[in-house]
C-alpha cells in the first residue's frame, strides 16, 4: 500500500496525459504577479487534442498550468469544477475514467497517493479534496470571489462546507455507491475484484468498494435517508431566512450543496416529495443549474451508462 | 426541538452570565480597524469576577469583547483555547459545566442552537465548531499567525485539518465516551435521563448519549482504534519529513491533532505502545505540551473526577 498523500508535492505524471478519449477540453491559464496582486488573463477555450506544449506563454511572466483531474460532472468532481469555471480560470481538464478504475493506475496514485479525484495541478504543485481546493482557489485567485471576503461571511460559508462534508455527502454517496457502484462492482469476477481491491490505497475507500459489491445493509441505507432528510430540512429553514445557503451571496456552500445533494436529491429519492417538502430547495437548485458556468460544468462527458444516472437527477 | 444553528447571530443570552463558581478568567479585548488592518491591544489579564461592565474601554474605537464558552481543557474546548492564547487575545472565559448538562440549558442553546460547546461569542457574533473558529481568528487576528500565510501552506494545513476532523476526533471521542460519559450516563435514573435526552437539540448527539449509557459496542469500538492507529502513524510518518504536522511550522493542524489525540493517545490505549511505535509523535506531544500557551490553557477549570482523566493522558 502506498503512504496517503500528507502534503502537496510536485506532479511525477507521464507526460502528456493526452488521449484522444480523455480530454474533453484543454485550456491554458496564464498569470503574473504583479503588485501582489494576481492579473489572470482570461484565455478562450482552446480547440481539444491540443498538447501542453502548445499552451500559450505571456511576454511578462511565466506559463502556468492549472490542471484539474476529474471524473463525470457531479458530486466531488463537480463542486470543484464549477468554481474554476465561475472563476473564469482557464484549465486543462484531465478525465479520468472511473469506470476503468483510472484512479487507482499507477500514473494517477503517483499524483495522488489516495487514489482519489478530483485532484487540482497548479504549477505543479499537487491539491487535493474538493473544501480545500476550492479555499485553494479563493486565495490564490480571489478577483472573482466566492468565499465571503468579511470574516463572518466566510465562518457561515465554513459552518455550511463543514456539515455538507462531515453530515450529507458520505450518506447521499452511500445510496449513489449501492446503486450504481455496486452494478459496476458485481459485474467484475471475483478474483480479478481481490487484485483490484488490492489497488485501493485507502482502507476506508476498499472498504466502501468492498460493501457496494455485497450491497449496503438496509439499516445504514435508512440511517443515511435519515440524514439526508435533516440536510434537505435545514436547508429548506435557511433558504426561508436567506438567498442563499450562508447568506446573501452565492458561495462555496451553496456549490458544495448542489454538487452533493441539491441536484439529485429530488430525483434520487421520490418517496421524498422534495417538491412539495422543500419548494425553496428546488427553486434554489434551478437557480443554480440555470447559471451559465454550472451549465457548462454539467456539460462536460459523462460516461455513466444512461440507465444509472440518477445521480444527475434534475439538473439535467 | 429548536432549529440547529444555521448562521451565526447576535447572542441572546440572559445578561451578564456572570456565576461565581463559572468564571475562572474576565478578560477584554479592545481594537479598532485603522487603514483596513486590526489594530489589537493586549490588555493584562483582569481579576477574576469583574464583571463584564468593567471591561475596559480605548478612547478611539468601541470596546469589543471576546467570549469563549468550554467546558474542559481538553478535545473541542481546548482546540479553540489554546489558539486565542496562542495568539495573545484576551478573553472572557465562561465555563460550561458539562456534568450538569448546562450545554443543552435553555440559555446556553439561546446562545448556540446545537447545544455543544465550545462557542466563540465576538463582538455579539457567534461563531461554532473548533475549526471555523480558529479560521475565523486568522481571519480577524492575523497578527500572530497559526495558518500559513502562502496558499499552499494553507492547503496543507486544511488538508490536514480535514483530516482530524473526519477521521480522527470521531474515533478518540467514541473511547472517550465510551469510559467517562457512560459513567456519567449510567448515574442518571431512567426517566430523568430521558427528559435531558429531549433537550439535546442534535438528533445525532442525542443517539450517541443513548448508546453511552448502554455501551458502544465492542465491533465498533475495535474499528475506532483502528483508525487511531492509521492516524497515529499517518501523523508519525509525517513527522519524519517535516517538523510539524502541516510542514514546517507549527500550525492549527497540530493543535487540532494535540486536542483530539496527540495529548491523550499513549495513556488512552497503553495496549497501542504510542511510545515504541510512534517515537516522533510523543517529541512532538512534549514540544507543544511545553509551549507556555498550551499549558496556559491546560491549566484551565476541570471538574472531571481525577480518576476518569483518561482524556488527558500524558499532557498534565
């Protein structure tokens, strides 16, 4: 097993990265300090297939990259693309094909050690989980904010990021893995299922593997609908004191929400009647959907079988 | 039920909170925004039992406040604790005495709607959960810093944060638990029991009351040392590159893993032999144990039974 990844470190990749298949859009980001301040030139998208080398250079300052390594437009890999895009931050997109188990290849775990995505390249230095690229982001690019820039502002943004991760994502993820996962999961042969089981670097995430193939038991499967719930509840009461989740403005909170609940929750669970429980909630999420840099977010490839996508519910 | 927390808001608690038995420190905290920087003054520590309406006063802005609301030096109480001393803030302390359940007091949840401690009250502003607060600290007192200033740093330390707060606190705490609030628990009458589990405002919190008092089982138990030992040696590994846990300074990462591990991992679970196998962890434990701010707040009002100390392990 591989040691997790315990700090940022420069990317070991091959290379390009470059398949024919895998890049959905390639982008360049150019930037120079200036005045401590960062200038980011707004590049227009480049044609795809275009090799890194091709990225364009400015006369005053170096050429930087942002890399950003995905899989399909939803959950941990959307919450950290719409920000890049909202941001106006031009960015090399990197598929990587979970169907395939690409997050678990030697070439990925050199970049990430937990064998996660998404992860973020920025000149080379590696980040990883979605909170904290995306606060990543907000330091490094602050020109277009969305992480309050008074203090309190940014508390109620954190309160919110840290009950969406610590009290939502893991138990809408859960009825995302039983279903769709778990398909994936028993359709692989048992012995050929050992070998990738043995891939995974992280204990809790072979576990989580390793349950989705035998099925998640019913108990956890309404503990985690409990929760869900209690989320879609809170959410509901604060969108009747508030515009948005934590407050006036559109923020990181109301992406992390969106990614990992908002989006499908409606259509993931009927028997919920998110329409008629939590009308706010539902015209938040088409407020949401309707902006253009989530639109162009939700656009990108998605290689789940059509049958299985619930996890994109209504947002498109 | 009360609605959770959802925001932060202006505090409703009865006036002066002021109980000769709760506070062990009155102090005060006076600035005044001058050209976009706060300007802080120390003030020396005032006698205990002044009341809040002698708090003093600076000619050219508005007296401020800080209020820390904790219960014990150790886990939540102490991560918030030790960064306002850290960072040389005065404070008023209240102390919330845990073995009464004052957390779940209709004043207490006047102030913080979740029933938990620790809370900081700035200001009027409330602001909940450890890790948002020493955020929101760096945000406001930027003066001496405990969360690196370059963006990468910060990355690391977040990474590291969300690290411990995710798979690191829950697991100590269930041990902890297990021993002292069972006891706790198993001393109440039945009934009466109920009527305090009808106060706790998180149905998560009030689950795990309820499993205190009937005992955690033993599958359970076993997996939550099961992640203490991947965090300690997570934690050990790291220590053989850099000096502190999110590189090479000292940072709110180690004083999160202190509070919630680090200060109590060797005496909780001497079957783990933390000092054969984590030699690296146990210098780094006695290097932030002898930080003059640390045993400052270790110092601090504990009124658990000395012999269900466990919490506090190797620290005092």
């Amino acid at each position: 097993m591989r040691p997790p990844l315990t700090e940022p470190k420069l990317a070991l990749q091959p290379a390009p990265l470059i398949r024919g298949w895998a890049l959905t859009l390639i982008l360049s980001c150019v930037y120079r300090a200036h005045g401590g301040k960062v200038l980011l030139s707004r590049l227009s998208f480049l044609p795809s297939q275009m090799a890194s080398s091709e990225l364009l250079k400015r006369p005053n300052g170096p050429t930087v990259t942002l890399k950003y390594y995905h899989a399909e437009p939803v959950a941990n890999s959307l919450k950290s693309m719409i920000p890049l895009i909202e941001k106006g931050l031009p960015y090399q997109s990197v598929y990587i094909d979970l169907h395939k188990f690409e997050q678990h290849s030697d070439w990925f775990v050199a970049i990430n050690p937990e064998g996660q995505v998404p992860v973020l390249e920025h000149d080379g230095i590696i980040i990883t989980h979605t909170t904290v690229i995306n606060e990543y982001l907000e330091d490094i690019f602050p020109a277009i904010p969305l992480r309050p820039r008074d203090p309190v502002g940014a508390a109620r943004m954190r309160y919110w990021n840290k009950f969406i991760d610590e009290h939502v994502m893991n138990h809408v993820s859960m009825h995302g893995w039983h279903r769709m996962i778990g398909i994936i999961a028993r359709n692989i042969e048992s012995g050929e299922f050992d070998r990738l089981l043995e891939r995974i670097p992280l204990p809790d995430q072979r576990r989580k593997w390793r349950t989705a193939r035998s099925g998640f038991s019913p108990a956890d499967l309404a503990n985690a609908t409990e929760k869900i719930l209690y989320a879609v509840d809170k959410v509901e009461r604060q969108l009747a004191r508030t515009e948005w989740i934590a407050g006036d403005h559109y923020t990181l909170a109301d992406i992390n929400f969106y990614s990992h609940c908002g989006m499908m929750v409606e259509r993931m669970f009927p028997e919920l009647e998110i329409g008629k429980r939590c009308p706010r909630l539902v015209a938040w999420r088409q407020k949401l959907t309707a902006r253009p840099a989530v639109a162009r977010a939700l656009a990108a490839e998605d290689r789940t079988a059509p049958g299985l996508r619930t996890w994109t519910g209504h947002a498109r």
